[in-house]
C-alpha cells in the first residue's frame, strides 16, 4: 500500500490537491482512500459531495472520509466511565453526558494519526492524507516517536517482568507500587503509537508539499524540508499551485507571473516539482479536481538517509551521520544525554536514541557539511576494548 501525506504552507490549496491525487488515482484504477480531519468539510467542497465520518463512495475505485473526532471522544469516554464505574460510584463522581462532551484541543491531529493506522489495514492500494498546515504536520508525524520515549523514561518495559514481586516489593517498602494495570495500559498505548509510526516510516510513505509560489512559501518550504530530513522523512514532490499563465497583456498578471517563475525556478534545484494552474476560482466537483493536472503518483523517490555510522579504519572513529538539506551552522545544536542525542536545528528538535556500538563511545567532535551533519564518535576502551 502506498500512503501519500499532503501539507504545505496555509491556504496553498492542500485539501484540493489531496482530493485530486486520490481522484485521478481512482480513474486510474487504484482504489484510492483520501482522509481529512478538517472541522469545514473543505474535502466535501473540492469533491463536489458532502463527507463525513462514515466513508463516502465518491465514485468507483474513491473513498473519502471526513473525520469526526467529537464522536470518537464521546465514545472512548462513555467507555472509560463504565470501565471505572465502582471507582467512580465510590468517590461520589457525577457522569458526564455524552451529549456534553466537545473536542480537545489536538483531537482533530490524533483522531487523524488513529485513521492513518486503521487505514494501513484496509482494501486499499493509495491512501491520501489531507494533514494540516506544514508546522502544524511535521510537529503531528513527530508525536508517536515522542510519545513512546515519553512512556519508556515513565514506564520502563523492562521493569514489567517484575510483576509477580511488586506486592511483596510494595509491603517492604512500604510505599505503593505502581499497579500492574498501569504497565498494561501503557502496553497498549505503546503499540498502537508503534503501529502509527511504523505507517509514518513505512518506505512507501512519502510527504507531497503543496505551496503557491511565493517567497514567504519558500522561506516555510525550507524549513519543512529541513524538518522532514530531521525526522527521517521524504518529500516525493512539490506541487507548485495556482500557478499563473504567462503571455497576458495585463502588467499585473505579467509581473506576478514573472515573479512566480523565479521562486518555482529556484524549487527546481531541489524538488521533483509539478505546475499547477490556476483555475480562478477554487475547485470544486471533479472536473475542477481533473484540470488541475496533479499526477495521480511520481517516482518514489531514494529513501531519505537515517543516521548511520561509518568505520573510518586510519584513526578507529565512527561517524553518524544525518542529512540536514537547508540547515545552518549557526541554528545547530547538539547535546550528547546517556544514550541519546538531542539534535537542535532552529526551532526543531529531535531526540535520537543512539546505535548499541555509538553507546560504547565518547563523543569526539562534530562538524556540517554540504548539508550532512557527521558526529565523531571515539570508542571508549573501558566499555569496547579494542580486541572486541
């Protein structure tokens, strides 16, 4: 199955392009699934039909769903006040209504990473996600690989094998040990954040950036880039919307226009890029959807480089490495903790857990290079002896 996450700057036609792709992939004979967790149904209007929680048949061959995180809450709460009843009974809790339950801020984005999961399970060869705005995305792609580091440092794995002595553990000390409850439910929170991010880093999955060529796109295309690389992802294409005609006799359209050109030419030396034109008006119903012109699919492109580490046989260093395209010096940071590596660029972040041989070494200098960071890593002899 091969997934395709659409996101770019704000307002540069995401949605239209992520209903198009699944549309023209349909016509294709690809049975395409496009997703959206947008309140508006802003997939319904480019679609031409209205979409809901429940999958809508677009046409043969296209499924959309418009997701509805408020029911989802309602249900999974509903669910835990029967779960807790006596506990609930007991301390004199009122129960909430499912009727006056509203969606938490970021339930859209996780109701969004829960369907990403459910849809790598189902009858599809192309699903098409409509994420949201490019800081908003790469932030949303993050949080599984966030949040099961978050459990681990809380909840050790490793300490569940010890089970069968908490109670007695508990009575020696005298202090309440966590009930085994708790390890469960992080169990499974941490399995279904595996399954999400297993979609995320799948080698099928691609990032495809929607932008209107303007600079202060560009400038947020730069920064996109520099986070997916960050976070080991890859853009397969930029689609470069609402793009003007050129040879118009109106000195507005002419200078827009040309100053269109510059920013997509300049795009090109770094993207697979695709032209979209501008139609006048949003689109809206298939025809609009097909005049587009968005590729229903493009080359996968190499997959991105993750951190990996090179021998260098003259002087005994490893050297980990990672891809940092757009990147600068100046915004780099990097703080080597127990066995992780925090790596700063700018305002992103990313917490690396260190290979088991990198583990064994001191940190012995850094440096960037034509947009490669290498880290030096010197093997510590009381912990790798050189016989090893």
């Amino acid at each position: 199955m091969r997934t395709v996450l659409v996101t770019g700057p704000g307002g540069s036609g995401r949605t239209a392009v992520a209903a198009a792709t699944a549309l023209v992939a349909a016509r294709r004979g690809v049975r395409a699934l496009v997703l959206s967790a947008d309140p508006t149904d802003s997939l319904g209007a480019a679609l031409g039909t209205s979409t809901g929680a429940v999958p809508t048949t677009v046409e043969p061959g296209l499924t959309a769903i418009r997701l509805d995180p408020a029911n989802r809450l309602r249900a999974d709460l509903v669910d835990l006040q029967e779960r807790a009843a006596s506990a609930l009974d007991m301390l004199g809790a009122t129960r909430l209504d499912a009727e006056e339950l509203t969606p938490l801020p970021g339930s859209h984005e996780l109701a969004l990473l829960r369907a990403l999961r459910d849809s790598s399970h189902g009858p599809y060869d192309l699903v098409v996600v409509d994420l949201p705005p490019a800081p908003q995305a790469l932030a949303l792609l993050a949080l599984p690989e966030q949040l099961r580091r978050y459990l681990r440092r809380l909840l050790p794995p490793e300490r569940q094998a010890a089970r069968a002595l908490r109670p007695l553990l508990g009575r020696l000390a005298g202090v309440p040990m966590p009930a085994e409850g708790l390890y469960e439910t992080a169990a499974r929170w941490d399995d279904e954040l595996a399954a999400v991010q297993a979609v995320i880093e799948d080698e099928h999955t691609t990032v495809r950036l929607v932008a209107e060529p303007t600079q202060a796109a560009a400038d947020i295309l730069t920064a996109t880039g520099t986070g997916l690389a960050l976070h080991g992802l890859r853009a397969d294409a930029l689609l470069a919307s609402r793009v003007l005609p050129d040879g118009s006799t109106d000195p507005w359209l002419t200078d827009a226009a040309a100053r269109q050109r510059k920013v997509v030419a300049a795009w090109h030396g770094t993207y697979d890029v695709h032209e979209l034109p501008h139609l006048g008006r949003d689109p809206h119903g298939a025809g609009d959807l097909l005049a587009l012109g968005t590729p229903a699919d493009v080359d996968m492109p190499p997959a991105v480089d993750r951190p990996v580490e090179d021998r260098i046989a003259e002087d005994g260093v490893l050297v980990w490495k990672l891809p940092l395209p757009g990147a600068v010096r100046e915004d780099l940071g990097l703080v080597r903790r127990g066995d992780e590596l925090v790596v700063t660029v700018g305002p992103l972040r990313r917490i690396v857990t260190l290979p088991s041989a990198l583990r064994r070494c001191t940190v012995a200098g850094a440096g960037m290079r034509d947009g490669v960071l290498s880290v030096r890593f010197r093997p510590d002899p009381g912990l790798w002896p050189r016989g090893e």
